[in-house]
C-alpha cells in the first residue's frame, strides 16, 4: 500500500514538473483588445541562462520571474556580465475575437538572435520562428485561442541592449517604426550630411592620387572610406533594429574605427615622412599599428569564438587607449617640433580627441539625447569634420611646399614645360576671376545705382531738414531701399534650388501681396486651398510667375482705382489656375498705352514657361494663369 501512494505521489510531482510554470488567466494579455500597442512588461516573466543549462526541453521548467524582481532593469541596459548570457522571455497571449488575429512582439533592442517558440497542449516547445533580421516575430492565434511563447535572446554585444517588450497590432507597426526612428532624426540627418561630406573627400583624394600617385593618398582614401561607411551605416540604422543593426553595433562599428586609425597612421607617416623627419615619431606610430591589428584580431576572435563579453569589452577599451594616449602623444611632440606641416596634423587630432572625449563623457553619464547636442554620435562626426579640415590645410601646405621646391629643382630643366602648364593655369584662373568680374559688375550695376539713389535723397534730405515739415525725398530713400531689397529677395529666392516647390511658390507670393497693400487702402484678400500638391515648380517658372503677379498688382494698385484686390489659387480639372481680382474700373481694351508693353512682357513671360495667360473685365479686372498638368493629383 505506501509503495502504491509511493508511485502516485512520484506519478503527480512528475506531471507538474513537466507542466511547469502555468500562467494565471489574469496575465494573459488579449491580442483582440489592443488598439495599437501595448507595453507588456507587467505580464512578461524573464528568465537569464546563467549556469548555460536551458534547452529547449527543459525550458518550461526553469525559474521565471516578473520583470521587477531584476532591479537592473530599470537602469534601461544590460549589466556587461549578462550581455554574452541567454535571455527567455514567456508571456501569455489570447484572442477573445471572433476571427483568428495576429500580432507583432518586439522584445526590445538589440539582439543577434531572436528564436520565437510555442508551447503546445502537451507541455512542449515547438519552434515558430527567428525575428532575429527584422527585431520582432508575428504572433498568430485562432478565434478564442490561448497560447503561452518562450523567446530566446541573444544579446548584441554591447553596453546598450534593453529589454521592453511590447505588443503591436500589424496595422500599426509601419507608425510604431516611424515614430522610434523620428526620435533619432535629428542624428540621423546630420549623419547623412556628414556621409555625403566624406564621399566628396573620397573623390577628392581619388583626383589627388590619380594626379600625384602618391601612397599616402590611398592610405587616407582607405581611412576616409571606412569612416565614410560608418558614419551612413549609423544613420541608415539609426532609429532601427533587427540583425543588422546589431551586428553594426556589436562588431563592425569597432572594426571600422579602429581599422580606419591603423590607415590614418600609416597616411601620417607618410604624409610626414616620419622615416626621415621624426624617428621617434615613426617607431610608435609603428607600434601603434601593430598593436591595434593584433588586438582587433583578438577582439575578433573574442567576439565570434567565445561569450567573453567583458574581455571583449576590456580589449576594445584598450584599443580605445592606445588611440588616445598615442594621439596626445602626437600632439605634444608636434607643438614641440613647431613646423606647419606636423602642427596641421596635431591641431586636426586635438579637435578630435576633445570631441571623443565629450562623446564618451555623454555614453558614460547616461545623458539621453533629448537633442542632436545630447547625443554622442554628433560629436564623434564633429571630430571627423575637425580631422578633415586641419587634413586638407596640411595638404594645401604641403602641395604648396612641394610646388616651390620641385620649380626650384627642375627651373632649368623644365621651365618650357612649366611655362606652358603656368600659362594654362593663368587662364583657367582669369577665365574665373572674368566671370566673377561679370557677375559683380551686374550686381554692382543694380546694387550701385540703387544705393546711389539713396545717397542722393540723403543729402537732399539733410539740405532741406531745417526748412520743411513734408520731406518727400525721406519717403523716396525709403520706397528705393525697399524696392532694392525686394528685388535681391526675389533674385535669391529665384536662384536656390530649395525653394523648387510650388508651396514655396504660393508663400512666397502670399508673403509679397500682403505687405505691398499694406497701409496702401487696397483690401487683399488670399484665397490658397489646403493640402497643395507636392509638385516641383524650378526656378525659372517661380521667377517669371512672380514677375507677372508683381506686374498685376501694381497696375491694380496704380492704374484700377480698386478697393480690393483677391488672389485666389484654385484647382482644375486638368491643372491649376492662379486668378488675381480687383473691384476697380477695369481695363479699356481700345486704350491699352498706359498698360501695351505690360500686358505683352507679362504675356509673353507666360508663353516661355508653358503657362496660359488671359486678361478680362469682370466686375473689374481679372487676371487668369492657367497651368496644364498631365495626370495631375491634388491630393499627392
């Protein structure tokens, strides 16, 4: 008999071992109620693999437990001496709807794996899929459907992982992306600024090598390209998760920093002739290289043979060291030397250590980058930019050093030949200084006449000061500084390329109207539809539709006797139409001198750039610019 209750009590305690932990009703959390997301840390249990004894078998039974109970969650990272140990998440869904519904659980950020399994009727773990390459996996249940997921994560290795799961309906995961990448995209844009700015210094030093042949070129082509694609891989991947970013994060960021300062020290040795110029100098650059290679091997190895994340971590650490005690190094021998070339060089690296270490001094006190100038990526592509600068001084100095000695060298010799190549480049240089002479001269003739009407209206003024109340020539000085700036806003505006849009068209013109009938006794009235089509309007068409419009409004406001003037923008069926209305006496159509050539220039202007043009009375004037557009959508 205590054999038999022996057996059923072994028999029961077997049952619920393999069961394991069971999850209350209460937190399951019911897919069918969610409307967008949800933060699922409070029914989430997490379970970290130190003793590396989980499977997939025994899983369900090991000790999981909510969220608050590990304090450093709220700390927003991963402990260093958790991030090479498996996390498990288990979390308990259902589906109270009428129909089988799906949603997304993201786990949080950033992970090299993200292995997603079910738990079946029988206590099992069947696999349901890696949301390793995207940062989260879809979760599917039937009508009235409970199901209980383990998801095993693998963490990016480094300082900055965390864990927040939360569920996300699939309708509304595109804005959930949007919105986590919108906060990075400040950072983000000054990274694509920054990466277009080192692709231009990659052509440049392509043209300077094909020009010179010089080695040192392709050793800073080779620092500045891998600089290039880290700086456009982090703002590609900023804001973003999945495998890639983690890979980005966990590896390739440190191999291409430190890869790039291994060819930026062989560039400065060259460049500086360190062999010939600066012992001292060239033996620790050496070194340094070196040392840097093997410990990048090491780290390497490290990283993809073993899950020792803090020696991992300390051999980037010291990488980062040796960097920065060789750079100051640099600096303190350069400043000693006192000679151009090498302060260029020093000056660029003391820029860059600064701002290295406000990056680092932002990653260490945790600041959260409430602003491009709170985050510690801005500073790092600052001290990139600061690199460059003092780079390309150290290469002007230098080519022109080289130049002088090389025409010292070579006069008798070559001086037919140098003569010729001067020559050339006396014409190159003359053929730009008479451009920019043409350019200057017309704008000293529209700036100069102008600015001499003033002038001369001042001193009209000041002779007569003393005498009259009314002294029309001040108003004078004021009507030709005003018309003089509004010409040169509208040649600027005209000219960039910016400003290609037809909303900046429309505000633009807006802007004009209501301040040149202001105090005026005119009434303008704008009438512009919301939501203006997305069209590109260039540079040309804004200028001579602007042009046309000046024009009307000034007949309206000289010649009409209007009270009130509307400009109304209005869609068509086949494009758009700009009308300009006044209530004033109309226009005699038998007496066209006082308007002829007006009329003719503002039609002919819109004849050039495809725009139709008509002039009618109508309870006034009425002016109509009508602008076809195929396939037009006012709604795009």
């Amino acid at each position: 008999m205590l054999k038999k209750h022996s057996f059923l009590a072994l028999f029961i305690l077997l049952q619920f071992s393999g069961i394991g932990q069971t999850i209350p009703d209460s937190n399951y959390i019911d897919i069918a109620l969610i409307r967008d997301s949800v933060l699922a840390v409070d029914k989430t249990l997490l379970f970290f693999d130190t003793a590396n004894n989980a499977t997939i078998e025994n899983l369900p039974q090991q000790k999981f437990l909510p969220f608050d109970r590990y304090s450093y969650i709220d700390q927003k990272h991963i402990p260093g001496r958790l991030v090479s140990t498996f996390a498990y998440l288990q979390i308990g869904v259902s589906n109270s709807a009428k129909v089988k519904d799906t949603v997304s659980l993201f786990p949080g950020a950033l992970f090299d794996k993200i292995l997603f399994y079910e738990k079946t009727s029988n206590g099992n773990l069947k696999y349901t899929g890696d949301g390793s390459k995207y940062g989260f996996c879809n979760l599917i249940l039937k009508p009235n459907e409970k199901k209980v997921f383990f998801i095993k994560l693998d963490f990016c290795r480094h300082d900055f992982n965390y864990l927040k799961p939360q569920l996300v309906q699939l309708h509304y995961w595109s804005t959930y992306a949007s919105v986590a990448r919108s906060r990075s995209s400040g950072i983000v844009s000054f990274g694509y600024l920054m990466s277009g700015m080192l692709f231009l210094m990659l052509l440049f030093i392509v043209v300077n090598y094909i020009l010179n042949r010089k080695k040192e070129f392709l050793y800073y082509f080779g620092y500045a390209l891998l600089m290039f694609l880290l700086v456009l891989l982090y703002a590609i991947t900023g804001g973003t998760w999945g495998s890639f970013p983690a890979f980005l994060n966990g590896y390739l960021d440190v191999f291409l920093l430190i890869m790039g300062n291994v060819f930026y020290l062989a560039f400065s040795r060259h460049f500086l002739n360190t062999k010939n110029n600066y012992t001292i100098l060239d033996k620790v650059f050496r070194i340094e290289e070196w040392l840097l290679v093997i410990l990048l091997l090491a780290f390497t190895v490290t990283h993809y043979l073993t899950e020792w994340y803090l020696v991992e971590a300390m051999l980037e650490s010291l990488m980062k060291y040796i960097v920065l005690s060789v750079g100051i190094l640099f600096i303190i021998i350069a400043f000693k030397q006192k000679q151009k070339l090498i302060v260029y060089l020093a000056l660029g690296s003391a820029f860059a250590i600064f701002f290295s270490i406000v990056s680092l001094t932002i990653i260490l006190m945790g600041m959260q980058p409430k602003s491009i100038f709170f985050h510690a990526l801005f500073y790092h592509d600052i001290a990139l930019v600061f690199a460059m600068s003092f780079f390309l001084l150290g290469l002007t100095y230098k080519n022109r050093r080289e130049l002088v000695e090389k025409i010292q060298e070579q006069e008798s010799l070559k001086l037919d030949v140098e003569k010729k190549d001067f020559e050339k480049q006396i014409a190159i240089i003359k053929a730009q200084q008479e451009e920019r002479n043409r350019i200057s001269a017309d704008m000293h003739d529209d700036l100069g006449a102008g600015m001499t009407t003033i002038r001369l209206y001042s001193e009209l003024a000041k002779s007569r000061i003393g005498d009259n109340t009314s002294i029309p020539e001040i108003e004078k000085i004021s009507s030709s500084a005003n018309e003089l700036l509004n010409k040169m806003n509208a040649i600027i505006w005209s000219m960039s390329s910016s400003n290609d849009s037809l909303g900046n068209m429309v505000a633009y013109i807006r802007s004009y109207s209501l301040e040149y009938f202001e105090d005026s006794g005119v009434n303008c009235r704008i009438s512009i539809p919301d939501g203006l089509p997305n069209i590109v309007v260039s540079g040309e068409i804004r200028r001579n539709v602007f042009l046309v419009v000046k024009e009307a409004l000034n007949n309206v406001l000289k010649h009409s006797r209007a009270t009130e003037v509307t400009i109304t923008l209005e869609r068509v069926t086949d494009g758009l139409k700009l009308l300009i209305q006044d209530n004033g006496t109309g226009i005699d159509f038998d007496k066209l001198r006082q308007f002829g050539n007006g009329l003719k220039n503002m039609k002919k202007r819109m004849e050039d750039i495809g725009i139709n043009f008509s002039i009618e009375n109508n309870n006034g004037t009425l002016i109509t610019l009508h602008r076809v557009i195929n396939d037009f959508n006012f709604s795009s």
